[in-house]
C-alpha cells in the first residue's frame, strides 16, 4: 500500500492503528532542499556510521552526523555519538519543523546516503534516552526514497514515498509498536541527506 498522494492532509494518520504518523509532504520548495542538501553535504561533520550487532563490529556506506542543544551522548546500535552544537542552517531548518509540527526539539540525528544502494534496515528509534511515545520529526533533500513501516506483532506493512523538503512525523505509539525502514533500491543514483529531529531526555 503507498500512502502517496498530489492531495496531502496532515491530519491523517498513515497508520492504520498502534501508533501515529503524519505526512507534510513539501515544507521546502524544491530550490530551498537543494540548496539545503549542497551546504550540508560540504558543512556537515559526516563520518561513517558505525553498529556493534550480536559482539561484530559494522561500519556502514552510509554516513551520519549528530547534534543538539548540548553536547548530548545518543546511544544506539550499540554505540555512542557526542552531539556537535547546532550550525546556524541547521537551526533554520529545526525553527521551520517545529513550526510545522507544534512540537519542540532539542537534537538531531542526519544521515547521508549517497545513493540507492544504501539504506536502513528495519528498526525502531525506541532508545531509553528518547522516553516513552517521543516524537521525531523527518526532513528529507535530495533524491526521492520510499520509507515503510510494518507492525512488529501483526506484520502489516505501509509505505509512504518521501519527497525532497518534506516532513514527515512520527509520533504516539509509533516506536513502541511499529518498524520502519529505508529500502535499498537500484534506481535512485542521486544523495539523500535526512534529517531526523528528536528530543533527548535525562
């Protein structure tokens, strides 16, 4: 199923029960993404990212930045990044999606995929660090990419297809109940840079 539509409503929730996810679609005009997307490829601290997975040490294709209001310590995949303070593109860029959602944020997580043979694999972003029904914010530039989600004790799977300058919101139960992914595909050969809002607690 793909929840893509020329007619966006943000009040509708893409998932069908267990949780809650909105899609903007386009908060950026195709102009601004771009834009966004070439300062940040050349500004932003971008370094592999790294898994420990049942004791074996990973290092992805894919690379990823972190940074915050603090120098937060974010820990997932069994590893731990210290968050940079923000550059001034990103909090324009943080104002506009808290704008957007109603909801404020204190650091972000972003992921550089330089092409279609990298993406994410099936996970939730249900670290302790984020508590309990967090809500993360998704700004995406650059190449169109699909991003699914599948229920983890039904197995009911969505898909919504991600624009360049949109957001999207995952909030509620979402963590807790769902999966989400970023599949690999042959056909985009451009970057996605992805930005991922969210809200550390201590």
């Amino acid at each position: 199923m793909d929840l893509f539509s020329a007619d966006i409503d943000i009040r509708t929730n893409l998932l069908p029960y267990d949780g809650e996810v909105n899609y903007y679609g386009p908060i950026l005009n195709l102009n601004q993404a771009n834009f966004y997307l070439d300062a940040f490829l050349s500004t932003i601290a971008w370094k592999n990212d790294e898994a420990i997975i049942f004791g074996k040490h990973f290092i992805t294709k894919r690379k990823a930045a972190w940074y915050g209001d603090e120098n937060y310590a974010y820990t997932y995949s069994n590893t731990t990044k210290q968050a940079l303070i923000w550059t001034p593109q990103l909090l324009e860029l943080k104002a506009l999606v808290e704008q957007h959602s109603n909801h404020q944020f204190n650091s972000c997580l972003l992921n550089l995929y330089h092409d279609g043979n990298e993406g994410m694999a099936w996970h939730s972003d249900d670290e302790k660090s984020l508590g309990q029904n967090t809500t993360i914010a998704s700004l995406s530039l650059g190449a169109e990419r699909k991003f699914a989600f599948k229920h983890k004790i039904s197995k009911y799977t969505t898909a919504v297809i991600l624009q360049a300058g949109s957001l999207l919101v995952m909030k509620g139960a979402t963590q807790t109940n769902w999966l989400h992914a970023l599949p690999k595909t042959t056909k985009v050969k451009q970057p996605r840079i992805n930005l991922t809002f969210r809200t550390i607690s201590y």
